[in-house]
C-alpha cells in the first residue's frame, strides 16, 4: 500500500517523509552522509543537519551525500540573530569569546570550570570543532549550499526573507520550520514552498505549542502553502494524525537519530532508547535557545545552579567547555544531544535500517487510513 501526497509532488520524492535536518556536533554525526542518502534513496528527503558545520564541511558532506544518492535531497541551516556577535571573532578561535565571557559573566565561567572538576574531568583547549557562528559565517554556508544547488534548502530558524529569492533563483525549494502561527505566516509570505510546523513535543529548539493544536491552525493560516508536521512523530500512527490534521507530510527527527546509520555515540543512542518522555526536557542550557534535550548530567548540575542560562551563542560556547572536557574522558554520556518526547516511545527494536523505519511508516499510516474509513464512516 502506498501513500501519496502534494508533498511528493513539490519536492520530486515518492513517500511524505521527511528526515530532520539536524545539527548538533560540529562533524554532523546526527546527520551523515549515509543517513540522509538511505532515506533518499528509501523515497523519502533526506536532510543534512548543516547548521553547526564550517562551509567547507557542509560542501564536503554535500559531495558524500551526491556519491551514495541521485535522488533529491537537502540542507538545513540556522540564520539566527547574531547582532551581538562580534563580527570580527576569528571563527576558529572561541579562546575570544571565553575571554568575554570570562569578563562579562564571571560567575558562569566559574560555575562551568567548577562543574567540569565535580564530574571528575579535565578542562580542555578548544579545538577545531570550537567554533563561533558570526553572520559572515552563516552566510558562507548559505553560498555553500546555494552553490551547490541542493534540491531543497531548509530553514530551522530565522527570517526567510531574503533567502527564498536567492534559493528560487537556483531552481532549488525552501522549507522553513516554524513553532507558531505568526512565523509560519512570514514564511508563507516570503514564498516559502513548504512550512514545516512543529510543535512543543519535538526534539532540539522548539516552541511551546503542542501539534493538536498548532498543525490544523497552520494550514489554515498559510493555505494554499503545503504544511507538514514535526515533532512527536515516529510510526504510521503519527503520521496518519498529521494528515488528518491537514498536514501533507511528516518531518521526524529522534526516530533517524536512532536509525543504524546514524552516527552518534552509543551513550547518546542509549539516552533515547532508555529514556521515558519525561527524561526529556525544554530548557536553555544547552544553546541559550529552548531546546529540548535528554536531561543528562550537564543539565541537571545547572538547574541546580539556579542561574541562568547565557544568550545565544555564549550559552553554547560554555557547553562546548564540558562537551571538551566529557569527549577527552571518553565520558560524553554527561552530555545529550537534543532528542523528542517521542522517544518514551522508542526502544532497542527501533534501532533500525532507515529505509525499514521509512516503509513501516508508509505501511501502518496507509493501514490506518484505509481501516478507519471502514470503521467510522457510516
Ligand atoms: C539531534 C537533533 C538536532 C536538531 N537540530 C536541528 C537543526 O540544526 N536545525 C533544525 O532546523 N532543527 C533541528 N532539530 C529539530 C528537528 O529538525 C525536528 O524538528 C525535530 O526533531 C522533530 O521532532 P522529533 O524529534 O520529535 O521527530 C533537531 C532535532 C534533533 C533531535
């Protein structure tokens, strides 16, 4: 059985699936190479979580992702407000910015070192990994990916504005994820082809609107512009209730970041199949931004800590100091990458080949729709 969508059509795939773009670590483990071509060439969009690689990176892993698929694919980026940012931060050399936080936030460089020694680790230099986004930067990418001419550019977060016109002119497609009706009606008004709306229930920097009640009033408001729903979502169940709520497709995350050919640690895949949804948790530790994560160590010595967290991109750069000092003990399990409710749902059988978790989507969903019009419609 087969499900087909205006999706499909708009985006050159056979099944409503979208993989995340999901960035977190700076080699893109949430996200290879492998990952994004199985569930291109599975018929789905895979999407490379390009949004914490240097250019160069997001450039390589384009040419890794083309070698392994012919089909469309694309590359998810953040544009976030970086006024604060001083633009002239060499991007290699965070020694700067932990200078100025030093400086300007004393007691949260203190709390951070003081952290790193309870857990019993060691502080470390930054290495090649320990970068600052400044707009010049976030602009390479976009030339990067623009050059490139990815099939579809998506956009996590910022204003698309600008962007849409210079992807259009490419030939390529735009998707821009939005947490709230007022967003996604800016993006519907930039052109935007495709507003992915995600809800509270997601996984990574998210917004506080569950899916019940942010999908339908999305596609109201932006109709004709396709929606598709993100978060929560991990089986044919889910993405049978997102077309029911009006959606024409699906953008699912935590359930690829378990897939086999993911490359995040085993601890992290641990955090997810053990976990319950409670162990998953909104807070602005990690980024400065509401994210969700796994509530791991990191986060519980902050909340203790009572302060709180630092803007967006300081916040991160003192989580790189323990990221660092956990990844030298081979002990990152005190850390987590961003993971959804959804994974109280998700144990050791969901580990799975992504074109597996792709087609048992497509078939339960297709399933469902078909028994419930037999069961309800009279
Ligand atoms: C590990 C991880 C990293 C993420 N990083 C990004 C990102 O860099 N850009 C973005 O637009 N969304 C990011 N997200 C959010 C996803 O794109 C997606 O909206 C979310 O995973 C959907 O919810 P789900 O995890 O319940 O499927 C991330 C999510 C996860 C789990």
């Amino acid at each position: 059985m087969k499900l087909k969508t205006t999706l499909c059509d708009v985006l050159g795939i056979q099944y409503p699936i979208i993989q995340a773009g999901m960035g977190w670590d700076k080699q893109g483990s949430t996200t290879p190479a492998a990952l994004v071509a199985a569930v291109s060439n599975a018929g789905g969009l895979g999407v490379v979580g390009g949004s914490p690689m240097q250019p160069d990176l997001i450039r390589e892993r384009i040419k890794q992702t083309r070698d392994l698929t012919d089909r469309p694919f694309g590359v998810d980026i953040t544009l976030p407000r970086l006024s604060e940012v001083p633009s002239d931060v060499p991007p290699s050399d965070t020694r700067m910015v932990r200078r100025f936080i030093e400086d300007a936030h004393p007691e949260h460089m203190g709390f951070v070192r003081k952290m790193v020694q309870d857990l019993g680790l060691e502080l470390q230099e930054p290495d090649a990994r320990s970068w600052i986004k400044t707009p010049e930067l976030v602009r390479r990418q976009l030339d990067v990916i623009l050059e490139e001419r990815v099939q579809v550019l998506a956009i996590g977060l910022g204003d698309t504005r600008e962007v849409v016109p210079l992807a259009h002119a490419q030939g390529m497609k735009v998707l821009a994820l939005a947490g709230n009706v007022r967003h996604a009606v800016r993006h519907a008004r930039n052109g935007v082809d495709v507003i992915v709306a995600q809800g509270y229930e997601a996984g990574g920097h998210t917004g506080n609107i569950a899916n019940f009640a942010l999908i339908p009033q999305v596609v109201d408001a932006v109709r004709p512009t396709p929606v598709v729903a993100a978060g929560g979502i991990a089986d044919g169940r889910g993405l049978a209730a997102a077309l029911s709520l009006g959606a024409v497709g699906v953008w699912c995350g935590t359930v690829f970041l378990i897939s086999q050919e993911s490359a995040i640690h085993s601890d992290y895949r641990n955090q997810i199949v053990t976990g319950s949804t409670e162990d998953f948790i909104l807070g602005r530790y990690c980024s400065g931004k509401p994210s969700r994560h796994f509530r791991s160590a990191y986060i519980q010595a902050w909340e203790k800590s009572g302060l709180r967290a630092l803007d967006m991109p300081y916040q991160g750069v003192l989580t790189d100091e323990v990221r660092l000092a956990a990844e030298a003990a081979n002990r990152v399990g005190v850390m987590s990458v961003p993971g959804g409710q959804i994974a109280g749902l998700l144990g050791e059988k969901h580990v799975r080949p992504a074109r597996e978790i792709l087609e048992s989507m497509m078939s339960e969903a297709a399933q469902i729709l078909k028994d419930m019009a037999g069961r309800y419609v009279l």
